[in-house]
C-alpha cells in the first residue's frame, strides 16, 4: 500500500539516536502544501500548536542565507519564539534550515521534503539534534501534540486554497 493513500494521520519515528522523523499525507497537491508552509500570509492560520494559539508574527526571507522568525502568543499572553535560517530553498520539494527555540535549548537542523503521487502530499520533516539527550528533551515537551495539532489545521486549510 503506498503512503499516499493513508492521509490524515502523523507519524513520529526516531530513526537514530539524534534525530526526530514527522511524516503526515495531505489531500492537496505538493505546490499548495508548500506555499502553506512557506508563505507568511498563510502560516499563522495553521502552525500554531495547541488550542487558542496565535502567531503574531511570521518573518520569512524564503532563500539560501534568508532568516525566518515566528512568535506564538498563547492565551494567557505568554510567548514563545522559535528562528532559524534557510540553508537550502528548492519549491516545492525541500526545505533546509536551522531552527532555535533559544533558551537552553541547542540549535537543530530541519529538513522538509514533499513528495507528490496521485494529487497527495507526502510532507516528511526530520530535526536532527545535537545529541540523543537534546532529542529527547524535545520528545518530553508537548511536541507531538503541537505538531499534529498544527498538521490538522494545514489538511483543512490547504483544501480553501486549491
């Protein structure tokens, strides 16, 4: 069975001791998954982890070298922020770059590749840390229920876009 019929659920794998694998299928072609992803009109309305979140802000320099910058506010008006920079640009398949919480958490590499078949997307992001102990903090925090939260949000918003 290919991965493109199993829309709508995410996976987490830790596929070695410093790395964290989230795989999800959306019902939407690569082209729309990506300017979701990467286009600052759209971000805030989908990546914003748990319930009641906004994202008021949304910086992206989509290029080798460019910064990108998000704040979440969260109800209570605490904040959290998270930057980095692109190391590679190629739409609509892959996206490389550093990525920061700040704090004492250590500086991570995100790549995002996108696979297309059968007009589904295959959205793969690896962040690799610095060590298996630093991945494991991150797997401890509310991580994974941010993320699918988030995903959740991109599958229905990606349908108003096509």
């Amino acid at each position: 069975m290919s991965t493109a019929n199993k829309v709508g659920s995410t996976t987490f794998t830790t596929p070695s001791d410093r790395e964290i694998v989230m795989t999800r299928v959306f019902d939407a072609p690569r082209r729309l998954v990506f300017e979701a992803w990467t286009n600052p009109e759209h971000l805030p309305r989908w990546m914003l982890g748990p319930g009641g979140w906004t994202m008021p802000v949304c910086e992206i320099d989509l290029r080798p070298g460019g910064m990108w910058r998000f704040v979440w506010r969260g109800v209570d008006g605490a904040e959290m922020e998270m930057s980095g920079v692109y190391k590679e640009v190629t739409p609509p398949d892959r996206l490389v770059s550093t990525e920061s919480w700040g704090g004492d958490w250590p500086e991570t590499l995100k790549t995002l590749t996108l696979s297309e078949e059968d007009g589904k997307t295959t959205v793969t992001s690896t962040v690799l840390y610095p060590s298996k102990e630093a991945r494991d903090a991150a797997l401890q925090t509310g991580m994974k229920e941010g993320v699918n939260g988030s995903f959740d949000r991109l599958a229905e918003y990606v349908q108003t876009l096509a």
